[in-house]
C-alpha cells in the first residue's frame, strides 16, 4: 500500500485557539526544558522546534487572515507535523483522562474527531524513538508478532514495520531515530503492543501518540478487509481451518523426522540460522581480540606492580605473590564477564560476532538476557574441554545450534539489522 506524504485537514478557529496552539506550544516548553544551556541540541529537540514553531506559525497566521466564521482553517501537515501534532493532542488527553473530577472537554474531542477521523490511514506519520527501544523492543516484538500471525495483513504489517525499522536503525547518528510509519501501520503495532508485556516503553509511546480513534479506524478496517474475504471465499474459513490442522500435522511429522537433526522452525521465524564458517570467523575474531586484551592487562600488571626490582609501585615479595595471586583469580573472571557475558545477554553480540552481523536471541527475537548469556558460557567452558564438544552438533543441525545454545534455548542468526 502506498502511503501519503502530505494531508490537508479542515479544523475550526475554536478549536485551534482553545487546543491546538496551546498544545503544540506546552510541548515546545517541555522540549526547551529538557536541553540544558551550554550543551549541543540533540535531533530530536531540534525536530520539536523547527516542526513546532512552523505549525504555530502558520495557525496563527490562519486566525489572523481568516475571520471567525468565514470558514474552516486549513492545516496541510507532513509526517513530521502530523507527528508532532499527535504527540501534543495525546499530551491533552491523558492529562484529561486523569482529571476524573473535571467536566469533559468538549473543544479537545471536537479536535480529536476532526483530525483523527479525517487523516488517512495510509498517512506517513514520523516520530523518534531510542534507537535501544527500536532494537531491544519493538523488532522483537514484531518478530514475535509474525510468529503469531492471526491473519495475512499482519504478516504485512510486520513486514513494512521492519523494513521502517532498518531504515531508521541505518541513518542513525545519535542514541535516537526518526521512525516513519503509516498511521494504520502504528495502530496496528498499538492493538499489538497492548495485547504483550514484551515492550512496556513502546507501549506507553503508543499510548500516548496513537489515539484510540485511530486503532479503532484500523480494526475497523481489519474486519472489513476480513469480511471481503469471506464473501469472494465463502469456504475461506473451513480452509483455514483445514489448512491449519494441515500445518499442525506436518509440523508434528517434520519434527519428528528432524529430530536427531535439528528443526529450523524457531531460527526461520527469528533470522537465517548463523552459517557454520560465520560461526567459526566471530569465534576466531573474539579469541584474538580477548587474547589481546588479556594480555594487555598482564603486561600492565607486571610493569605496576614490581616485587623487589624497581618498578611503578614497589611492594615486599610475598605481597606481591599475595596481588598477583589475587588478581591472575578475579581479572580474568571480570573480564571474560565483560566480553562474552554481559554484551551478549545486553546485546545480542560480542565484537565478534558484530563484526560478521550474528546475533544470539532469544525465543522472542530478543537479546537473551544476563542469566540465558551466562548459562550458554558456563556450559560451552564446562564441556569445552572435552574435544570442543559443544561445537559438534553446529554443522549437522539445520538450525546450526550448539549444545550450549539448545541448553540455554537461544538462537545464533545472521543480524537482518546489520
């Protein structure tokens, strides 16, 4: 579906002058009140200002140009600014939600029904969002989404979300991006979002920018587009119902054909399965770089700490032996923790695997966490010693997983974001 750049929306002067001026004008202030003086202005204040002060201005200038009554305002708004200005109605609503003791604001619903009941659907709507949300939330969540499917426009939906996802995650610059998406494509993701405990950050921006007028527009036309389906197919449903069993039943056989060799299911639905020598090149490129390093802190070691020889720090020869004990026990254990641990479960990677575009994720599409990270490393050093044990089922498995990926249940795929 081809989605529009641009909109044109009537509204009237009471509620630009009673609403919309005064919202867009508290995010401007909340925005200035963020970026303290002396230091750079991120992107996204800047987007804030520029989309802001260029709305107010033209409204404004509407109300003065046009006489009350005369006829409506019009406002032509682009992503940015259908954007922003959601972002400052749905400001006024929640505050109006939680004023339980006021009376309803009758002049902010009248704004909320004129535009969200006029834009289209299929209108481009930006905003920005932490590229750490975008990557550890809303991809995996959508992945999942695509596991789960309930109908084939969701499988669309998810599809034109990842793609915006990577195109954003690609023109990143700073720690946030700007994530354009269609208005029926956020609402979705909305209906979504609300249903799962996955992405709780995502959720409380949706909630916010996403009206519920909009979500329910888009289920709307969901059951429309469903109800055309079974009226060209009036047979549509006991296919799928047929076709289901079918798939559940050839699941059930391929698993158990597959079993001593691995289903690709799982890594199918998450990524392609890591290729064994992709596998092998990350695993050579994060021994080297941590040999380095190790050896790099022994050297400094050496050098700091002298025994009877003179040196940086001088100390007697049994303290010596006492730190040098000490420190052979628990730098290499913080290390090891810091290299392949902590960036795998934060992450999904260690520089190794970033460097050939691997990630290691969990049934979710997510990073796996710290006790999923731990547990694959303790395993793979603990049965390591035995032939690299571990390793062997990689190239015999369709799913290309190692014993210490199936015993912390974790996927190795190629990175679709890199």
């Amino acid at each position: 579906m081809a989605r529009l750049s641009t909109v044109t929306v009537s509204i009237g002067h009471v509620e630009v002058a009673k609403i919309l001026l005064p919202a867009l004008e508290l995010l401007l202030v909340r925005a200035h009140e963020l970026i303290d003086d002396g230091i750079e202005e991120p992107p996204y204040a800047r987007w804030v200002r520029d989309t802001g002060y260029a709305l107010v201005a033209s409204l404004r200038q509407q109300l003065r140009d046009v006489p009350w009554g005369e006829r409506p305002l019009k406002m032509t708004l682009d992503a940015d600014g259908l954007g922003l200005l959601a972002a400052a109605l749905g400001a006024l609503r929640r505050q109006a939600q939680d004023r339980t003791d006021h009376p309803p604001n009758t002049a902010l619903e009248e704004t909320r029904q004129r535009l969200w009941l006029s834009v289209p659907l299929d209108m481009e709507m930006a905003w920005w969002l932490g590229a750490e949300l975008v990557s550890n939330e809303l991809v995996p969540l959508v992945r999942m989404i695509r596991i789960h499917a309930e109908s084939p426009g969701d499988d669309d939906y998810a599809e034109r979300l990842l793609q915006a996802a990577s195109a954003a995650l690609q023109t990143q610059h700073t720690d946030a991006v700007r994530f354009v998406a269609s208005l029926g494509e956020l609402a979705w993701l909305a209906r979504w979002t609300a249903r799962s405990t996955a992405a709780p950050r995502l959720q409380t921006i949706l909630d916010q920018v996403i009206d519920p007028l909009i979500r329910e527009r888009q289920a709307a036309q969901e059951r429309e587009a469903a109800q055309q389906r079974t009226r060209a197919n009036p047979t549509s449903e006991r296919a799928k119902d047929t076709g289901a069993s079918a798939r559940y039943t050839t699941s059930d056989q391929r698993e158990n054909a597959t079993s001593r060799h691995g289903s690709t299911g799982g890594a199918e639905s998450l990524g392609a399965p890591a290729p064994v020598l992709r596998r092998l090149l990350a695993a050579l490129i994060d021994l080297f770089v941590f040999g380095t390093l190790s050896s790099g802190i022994a050297a400094v070691g050496n050098v700091l700490f002298v025994g009877d020889a003179t040196g940086f720090i001088y100390l007697p020869a049994d303290m010596y032996d006492r730190l040098y004990g000490f420190l052979s026990s628990v730098v290499p254990l913080v290390a090891g923790y810091f290299y392949w641990i902590y960036p795998v479960g934060r992450w999904g990677s260690t520089l190794g695997k970033r460097a050939v575009s691997l990630k290691v994720v969990n049934t979710q599409g997510a990073a796996p966490g710290q006790a999923k990270a731990l547990g694959r490393v303790l395993i793979a050093a603990l049965l390591g010693w035995l032939l690299f044990l571990p390793w062997w089922p990689i190239p015999f498995r369709l799913d290309r997983r190692g014993l210490h990926d199936l015993a912390a249940d974790v996927w190795v795929i190629v990175d679709p974001l890199a």
